[in-house]
C-alpha cells in the first residue's frame, strides 16, 4: 500500500513538473497609445506572430493606452523588469542618457519616409540602438508613426502665427529648441494628459501625427490644424537586455521574426493609418485642416532647420552629418 502511494505521489509530482514546465514564458508589452493606432496594431500583431511561432511557448501580453505604465514610468519598469518589451517614442532616449536619439527629432531632418528608412533600417540605425546595451535594453527593431503635424486653436501658416502659443511636447532638448525657435513655449507633458490639457486651454497646441490626433479625439478640442510635416514620430521596439539574453536561443530567433514581420507590418500600415486618420479629422468637421503652400512651408523649413545647428554639441555633429550623407539633405541651399 505504501509503495503505491509512494508511486501515486511521484507520478503526481512528475505531472506538476510537467505543467510547470509547459507554462508559457510571459512578455508584457506595455505602451501608450491606443490599440488601433499603427504602433497599437503592430504590437498586436507581434502578439499574435510570437504565439504562433513558437507554437504557445511565449505569450505576449499587450497593455494599450498607458494602463499599466505612463509616458514617463515605463523605462525605469522595463529596467527593473516589471515588464519585458516597449515601444517607446525615440525622444524618450534623450532622457535617459543616449542623446543621440534625439537627432530624429530634429525638424525636417526627413521629407519622406525614403529618406528615413535608409537611416533606420542601414547601419546609423542599428549602431544607434546599440548604444542602448549599457543601460540593460536591447534595440530590436524601428517601428513608424508617421510625421508630425502642428494644431492649435488658431490659423499656422506662418512661423509667426505660432508666437506665445503653449505647446505640448515630449521631453526632447531638441523639441524645446524647436518650439522656442517659432516663438512659441514649450510644455512637457505626458500623452495621456494631453487631451483634457488642450480642452482646458492649460496648452494652447500640439504637435502629433494625423492617427495619434484623431484616436486621441484631439481633433475634438483643436480648431485648426495645419499639415507641416516638419518631423518624425518613431518607436524604437526594446526590451530588457538580461531578460532577452536568458531566452533559449530558438525561442529568441522565433521572436526576431515576429519582430521582422511585426515591422514590416507596422511601417505598410503607418501611412495608411495617417492618411486614413486625416480624411476622418476632415470629416468630423470641427477642425480646419490647412495645407502650407511651397513658399509658407519653406519658410516654415527656415526658421526650423537652425535647431540643427544649435543641438550639434549635444547629439554629434558627425552624426548630423552622416544623415545629410545619407538623405542627401542640404542645409545651405535653403
């Protein structure tokens, strides 16, 4: 009786070894924006190309909207491991210490998507995410947004008419610069405040792709909205380096092509949302969307394009000038 019993508890700790061992590895993907946003969309993309790719051995949980972690918590939880992977905005490097990522929030360093590629997806790209290692965060991919436009709740067509205006951004030096170079004052503040802030005039403006504005009903509480496309909105997609690094290597090559796939995914959508997005901001009908002619928008490109200039002592002038190199984009012959 006993020897059965000792053989009954055995092969009942033997099967709870082996649910034990079948449970999933666990990836919390935290972000800020909504679900059917680009960035929104391609992580639940990756969601569903990661449990299929490792056939269920990883489960990725997406927290849209900042449910979990706001603007400003989420790398130091990513750091701590209190979540796995994020997407953040490539101004939030800044911040953190890798001031080189700033150099993509510089105004009108990128006029389409051709030229932005050819930095993200070549080699300045990948050395850039590789400066990430020493603060434990592994880079693994660039996912698009799109580009930025200005709204407020008066007429931009000018660079004066931004004079005074308060001006919600991330927390970039160089988005500072940039604001204060139209006249305007900037405030920093987190996405998910910007909605009531704009509808209580606690800021007069903002700058956002077309798809951020429109999921974020901005639009609703922003009379005019002007279509500059004066910079770059982009995600860099990290997670924790010593949580990566202890992944079987087969389980982490499954997740780098869910992550190559998620970003093709995510970068075909991008424009499409935006352009999408604008026709639904036009169709709502409570904003005035107004396009710069040639002569306003280089204006515009004038008064932005010093910030480079002003920000080479802290991103790197080598590295402004590579991209110049890359694009093709020169300065003087404006």
């Amino acid at each position: 009786m006993k020897i059965k019993i000792l053989f009954a508890g055995m092969a009942a700790a033997l099967i709870s070894f082996g649910a034990l061992a079948a449970e999933p590895i666990v990836i919390k993907f935290s972000h800020v924006v909504a679900i059917d946003t680009p960035k929104g969309q391609a992580a639940e993309f990756f969601k569903k190309r990661a449990g299929e790719l490792t056939k269920g051995r990883v489960k990725v949980e997406v927290y849209p909207n900042s449910t979990l972690y706001k603007d400003k918590e989420e790398l130091e939880a990513l750091q701590l491991g209190a979540v796995q992977m994020l997407a953040p905005s490539l101004a939030k490097f800044g911040p953190l210490g890798v001031k080189e990522f700033e150099v993509f929030d510089l105004p009108y360093i990128f006029d389409n998507y051709d030229e932005l590629h050819k930095v993200t997806q070549g080699p300045i790209g990948k050395s850039l995410l590789q400066k990430l290692e020493p603060k434990g965060i592994e880079g693994l991919a660039y996912w698009d947004n799109g580009f930025k436009c200005f709204s407020a709740n008066r007429p931009l067509h000018v660079p004066a008419d931004y004079r005074g205006l308060k001006m919600r951004i991330q927390s970039s030096k160089v988005l500072d610069a940039q604001i204060r170079a139209l006249g305007a004052l900037p405030q920093v503040m987190a996405f998910s405040e910007v909605y009531q802030a704009l509808q209580t005039g606690v800021v007069d403006g903002t700058e956002n792709p077309i798809s951020n504005l429109y999921t974020q009903k901005m639009n609703e509480v922003q009379k005019d909205l002007s279509l500059t496309n004066h910079g770059y909105l982009g995600y860099a997609v990290i997670v924790n380096k010593k949580f990566w690094d202890g992944l079987p290597a087969d389980i982490r090559a499954e997740l780098d092509q869910a992550m190559k796939e998620s970003t093709d995914y995510a970068n075909n959508i991008a424009k499409k949302e935006n352009d999408d997005a604008l026709v639904k901001v036009r169709q709502a009908g409570k904003t005035v969307v107004y396009t710069p002619t040639p002569q306003e928008r280089m204006e515009l490109k004038r008064a932005l394009v010093k910030v480079h200039t002003e920000m080479e002592s802290r991103i790197g002038r080598d590295l402004i000038q590579s991209i110049y190199k890359q694009t093709g984009f020169d300065p003087t012959k404006l």
